[in-house]
C-alpha cells in the first residue's frame, strides 16, 4: 500500500496530478487546498504527499488522494467515517482548511458545511451528527468553540483542557513516536469514552485503555 510520495510534478490538472516519482507516474488526486499549496511549491522542484490509498471490489481501481501532512489525512479518514461520505466525495469537499472545516462541525454550522462541494444540507447534518466533539483536535493551533470544554478544575488550580490536550500529544509525539495527525485522533477518542478527566496522567492512562481494552 502506498502512504507517502515524494517526486516531479509532470502535470498538474484542476483536481490532480502526475506525480514522478523513481521514474514511475502516479495519477493522484487532490483536495482544492492541497492544489494551491502545490501550485506554491512547482518551482521548488520536488514536492511530497502523503497518500490516502482507496482500492475496493466496487472500485476496483486504485484512487490515490494526497495531502500537504499527516493531520490533513487524519481529518480526511475521520470525514470519510460519516456515511453516505466516500473517499472521492470527501476530497472534493475538502476544499476549506481542515480547521475551517472542524470549526463548522464542532460549532454546528450546518450552513456552512452544506457550501461544501457535493454536501447539500442533510450530508451536513450527518456530519454534525457524527463527528461533532471529534473534530476538536483538528481546530488551529491555540483555537477553542463554545461547544468545547473551556476548563477542568483540578486541586488547587484551573486547567485549560487545551493544556491538557497539548501534554499529552506532545509525549505521544515526540517520547513515543506517534504523528501528530493519530495522536490527536488517540486524544480525541479518549475524551469521548472519559470526558470527566481533568489532569494529563488521567488522559494518557484513557488513551492507552482504548489500545488495550
């Protein structure tokens, strides 16, 4: 299975790409936003993608979807957990930042996601309806929605759950080898099944409960 790309662009279309990569083209498809970043990074010579890889019995043939980081496809394989929302349908959609997108789903903009290509209102209800309060860790950096837990007391002192958040990704980033794009998604999950925690030992524990029921 193919995860990650780096090469040429030999040519670049409105929705994908030619990737050359050890002399071997790769057609790839692309979400709008990663097709303005490559268009940014054409002169530089090679780019690299990380790539969703989607072959089935109903689509025989390999699709390959690529994105600018690991985050970007974390977000995109929890999107394509929502039904009646395959791979194809999400990448065309895609085309907001993700933490635009996670913003409207964990605020409850149905409006906004039904703007979304190929999301007319009821698909955008059925993305609120499943993915709001795990679309948290794919808001930008140091952003928090009213719908999200602001603070958790803990003895002697107030917490913000973002704090929190950040521990903890961070040990499973950079002391256990984890991306950025799963342990975000390892975080999220945990506070689902706990969402009374209040301290990182009491989080990191939750995360590793759920890999070891």
């Amino acid at each position: 299975m193919i995860g990650y790309l780096e090469g040429r662009v030999l040519k670049l279309e409105n929705d994908s790409i030619l990737l050359v990569a050890n002399q071997v083209g790769y057609e790839v498809l692309l979400p709008a936003t990663v097709v303005a970043t490559v268009q940014g990074k054409l002169a530089d010579g090679d780019i690299s993608l990380y790539i969703y890889y989607n072959q089935t019995e109903r689509q025989p043939k390999p699709v390959l979807i690529g994105f600018d980081s690991e985050e970007e496809k974390a977000f995109f394989q929890l999107f394509i957990s929502v039904d009646a929302i395959g791979p194809l349908k999400a990448a065309k959609a895609m085309e907001h930042p993700v933490s635009a997108i996670a913003r409207a789903i964990e605020t409850k903009d149905v409006a906004f996601l039904s703007t979304l290509k190929g999301i007319g209102k009821r698909t955008a209800q059925k993305i609120v309806a499943a993915l709001h309060g795990k679309a948290v860790p794919f808001l930008g950096e140091g952003e928090s929605v009213d719908t999200a837990p602001r603070s958790l007391k803990t003895p002697g002192k107030s917490v913000s759950i973002q704090v929190v958040i950040d521990q903890v990704v961070g040990v499973l980033t950079s002391k256990l080898g984890h991306t950025t794009g799963a342990a975000k998604a390892m975080v999220a999950d945990a506070l689902e099944r706990n969402p009374e925690i209040t301290t990182p030992e009491a989080l990191f524990d939750e995360v590793y409960k759920g890999d070891n029921p």
